[in-house]
C-alpha cells in the first residue's frame, strides 16, 4: 500500500493546506489513509420494485457476501463484490436496486420526503436521489428533477425509467435557471434537494488521479459562486414554511459552511437538526461561522464512506 507521504505529494498544496486549517494532523492522516484505500461496493434496494428481505435473498442466492447498514435498512455494503458482479445479477437489470455510494444516501433521508408533497431536485443526474425520493414516498409525490446537461440528463430519463419512477418529472434546464423557463414554480415545492454541484474532495482516490488532479483553489471558489445562484433558485422555488436540504461531497468550509452561512443572512433560511444518526459524523463547523451550523454533518472519508457535507433548513414563513 502507498504510504501516507507518497500520499500527500501527490495532493495539491493547496489543498493539504485547506486540511491543516480545519484537523488535526492525526485526524487528516486518517483522511489521507480513506484516500489510498477503495471503498467496497455498496448498493440500495429500490422498494418501488422490491424489498430488503428479497435483495437479501437475491445476494444470498448469487452468493455474494454483504453486510447490513445499521442508519438505512434498504442499504447493503458488499465487501468482497465489484460493481460488474453486481450489474450481471437479475436484481440490477431489473431496477431493484441502484449502486450508489452510502454517503450519497444520506440527503434523501434528511429531506424526508412524503407522499402528496412537491418535492425539487435540483442538479439532479445521474438519478440517484430522484429516484430514492420516488422510492421513500412510493411514486406518491410529485417530483421535478433538473439537469442540463444533455448527456447526463439522458442518464437521468434511463435511470427513472429502469428504477419506476414515474413519479417524476426531467426537465433538461439550468437548475440556477428554472423560474426563467418556469415561472410557476416560484413558492411552489414542499421541499427542495440540493445536492450541489463542487470540487469533489470527499470522493479523492490517490489511485484514481482523475479524481483529484485538476482541483484548483480557482475550482473551489467558482464552485462557491455556482453553489450561491443554486441556493438562491432552490429557495425562491421553496414554499414558505418549507424544507432545503444542501449537500456537497467535498470537505473544505468554502463550499460548506460559508455557502449555507451566506444563504442564512440572505436568504430567509433557518438550520434544522439532520434528523438522523450516522456513527462517526461531526457537526459542522461553527468557527467564524453561523453558531446553528452545528445542526449540519459533516462525514470525513473513511474505509465505508466518502467525505461529505449535509445541512437542512426551512424557509422563513413571513
């Protein structure tokens, strides 16, 4: 295995330094291990189609190991699997489940979804949280999912599509954009998702350069800036009274906490506990910050889980 300082020389400088204003070296000596290692392959049963007791049945029956996720039951981690095992397997070409790492698993559940409610999905390719909203509120809500991207948002129809989520609705429009195109959206979802797109620290694989060799700190602020209009059309979309959750998979306060602190002062908003418990999360920072950004999680790469960020909040009612 690479050891840690072959490990850290080939890290941006800049990023070495944004981990040393925020941890201990102790602690960015683990983040840097949960770089060098791949993670196993995880999954999620699709309970549209199915249900964790027949998922389980299904691995059994192909004798692929797996292990149980004690924060979401429809989760599987597949320690000794690759994901081409798992996409030659019935229960993937069917749509019963969806491979999906376990920290992007996480927003969905802090949205809390119901059915009747007209819930957004803003950035939302390739479909992984459009469809796992579909899933939680059984097509019963009304779901709008936009991307732009012409590719990406083909994989976006393709996933709805196998996973039956005919709940939703795919518009290929600039999420920062929608109300231009569709005014009446404006105060009109019960809640909103933003899983935002960033710089992409959380999910650094030393083995993988691509993953990490064209991060730049230029990266991270025209990330902030993008995620600041995207705040900005989730909000005015939102319903007073209503429910924002923002999530990135990068770990710097840049495209964390001074994002959702800005949108605190500006926009209305107000942190709401996560509402759920995940073993080895922390809250998110305060210092400098917005002192209710505790309510938020933040999840440091780890042998299971890519680093990533999460806050919920809800709109101001006036």
């Amino acid at each position: 295995m690479m050891s840690l300082s072959d490990a850290r020389r080939r890290l941006a400088d800049g990023f070495i330094s944004i981990l040393q204003s925020m941890y201990s070296p102790l602690t960015i000596d683990r983040v840097i291990s949960a770089m060098i290692t791949d993670r196993p392959v995880t999954l999620r049963a699709n309970t549209i189609k199915t249900d964790a007791g027949l998922v389980r049945e299904g691995l059994r029956a192909a004798r692929i190991k797996f292990e149980n996720v004690e924060w979401n039951r429809d989760a599987f981690v597949l320690p000794e699997a690759t994901e081409r095992d798992v996409e030659k397997l019935e229960l993937y070409t069917s749509g019963k489940v969806y491979l999906q790492s376990l920290s992007s698993m996480i927003p969905v559940p802090v949205l809390d979804p119901a059915g009747g409610e007209k819930i957004l999905d803003l950035t939302a390719a390739p479909g992984s949280k459009t469809t796992q909203i579909a899933a939680m509120t059984a097509n019963g809500a009304e779901i709008v999912a936009c991307e732009l991207d012409k590719i990406r948002f083909e994989r976006l129809l393709y996933n709805i599509e196998v996973q039956g989520a005919v709940s939703v609705k795919a518009l290929n429009v600039a999420s920062e954009k929608l109300l231009l195109r569709h005014p009446g959206y404006a105060s009109y979802f019960d809640r909103v998702l933003l899983d935002a797109p960033c710089s992409g620290e959380g999910r650094f694989s030393i083995t993988h350069p691509a993953t990490y060799r064209r991060w730049s700190e230029k990266e991270v602020r025209g990330s902030s800036n993008l995620q600041m209009k995207l705040m900005k059309s989730a909000v005015d979309c939102l319903k007073p009274g209503g429910i924002l959750v923002y999530s990135t998979c990068t770990i710097n306060m840049s495209e964390n906490e001074e994002v959702v602190s800005r949108c605190l002062r500006e926009f209305g908003l107000k942190t709401l506990d996560i509402g759920i418990r995940i073993h080895g999360s922390l809250p998110g920072l305060t210092t400098g910050f917005d002192p209710s950004l505790s309510k938020a999680m933040r999840i440091l790469p780890s042998r299971l889980m890519e680093g990533f960020f999460v806050c919920r909040m809800r709109k101001d009612k006036k």
